[in-house]
C-alpha cells in the first residue's frame, strides 16, 4: 500500500487495487450432487423384496417335506421297539409247534389236536397284526443270500442248489416298513453250481 499528500496536505493511503481474478486459479465452484432416480431405487428395492420372498418361500416348502417324512417315519417306525419286544412272543408260538414232530401233529386226535390247532391259530393271528403295522414275515428259504436282510449261522454243501442260496431258517426275520427289524438267521449252501447271471434286458424300440 502507498501513501501521497493531497492539496490540503493530508497524507492519504492509496487503496489497493482489486486484486485480479484468474479463471485458472480461481477455486472451483462446490459441484452440486447428482441426481438419485427413485425409479431405480424402487426397482432394486423390488428385486431384493423378491429374493427374499423366494427365499421365505423355498425354505417353507422344505420345512414342510421335513415335516412330512418325520410324521410319516413317526407313524411307520413309532412302534419299532414294541414290535421288536413282541417277536419273542413269536418265537415261542413257532418253537411249540415246531417242538411236535410232523407225524405226531398229522395223527394229533381228540384235545391234543385242538391244542396244536389253536397254537398255530395263535401264530398265523399274530403275524395278522404285526403286518397291520408294517411288520412283516421275512420267509428267504430258497431265495439268494443277502446280507441286509439274512444273517448266514453256517454254510452245508448242497449240489442241487446254487452256491450262496439260503436251504434252512435257524431263526425268522423280520421288517418294519422298509427297514430290517430284525435280521434272519439262515443256513447257505455251498459248493454247488454258480447262480446265473440276471438276463440284460434287450430294448427293441430300438
């Protein structure tokens, strides 16, 4: 800043001057924030509602079947070890009639024959209501070897039966639904001829 003396005599400071302005250098105006499109926001809010809508409704679906298989598996399986406690009870019914050789109960007579009637009535009612529970009778006599469903007590040489065939029941099993209540104790032959191959099935639309 500069100073001079006027007419009167007075000293007077110069004003500065303006100082110039540089488009270059000046500091840029604050940009004003963009626009937000409420369109977009909508959509993706609905996307998202969507997904989780889908989501919701996926999960309860799958509740649902669990739900389903457990009340099915309750109904089918909930009397599982009741059924197991009752095979004793058939046992002993097979063992008594078992226990009268087969000439004996063909000329049985008189009491005697009533008796082996009604412990044989007895048998075939229990195996009646087993079944109306889902338990059943596993009869393998004759039938391949299968080690889920039999359990092998001792292997006999039988040249009239392909090796691995069951020829005797030391003990009967049993089924609940589709599950082995209790597997069958059996005797398999061994030594005998091979059994055949299952035959390929042949597709003539071919």
């Amino acid at each position: 800043m500069t100073s001079h003396t006027n007419g009167k005599g007075r000293v007077e400071a110069e004003k500065p001057e303006a100082a110039a302005t540089d488009p270059a250098t000046a500091a840029p105006a604050a940009s004003e924030p963009s626009a937000i499109d409420p369109i977009a926001v909508l959509e993706a809010e609905k996307a998202d509602l969507k997904d989780k809508l889908l989501r919701s409704l996926a999960e309860m679906e799958n509740l649902r079947r669990r739900t389903e298989k457990d009340l099915a598996d309750a109904r089918a399986y909930g009397v599982t070890r009741f059924a197991r406690d009752m095979l004793d009870v058939g046992d002993n019914l097979r063992r008594a009639l078992e226990s009268v050789p087969v000439e004996a109960r063909m000329a049985a007579e008189g009491a005697f024959k009533a008796f082996m009637e009604g412990v044989d009535l007895t048998e075939r009612d229990f195996l009646k209501k087993m079944e109306s529970h889902g338990v059943r009778k596993i009869a393998p006599e004759g039938q391949k070897f299968d080690p889920h469903h039999h359990q092998a007590m001792f292997e006999a040489p039988d040249e009239s039966k392909p090796a691995g065939t069951v020829i005797a029941v030391v003990q009967a099993g049993y089924t609940i639904g589709e599950r082995v209540l209790r597997p069958a104790m059996v005797g398999v032959s061994k030594g005998g001829p091979k059994s055949a191959p299952a035959a390929e099935s042949v597709d003539k639309t071919a």
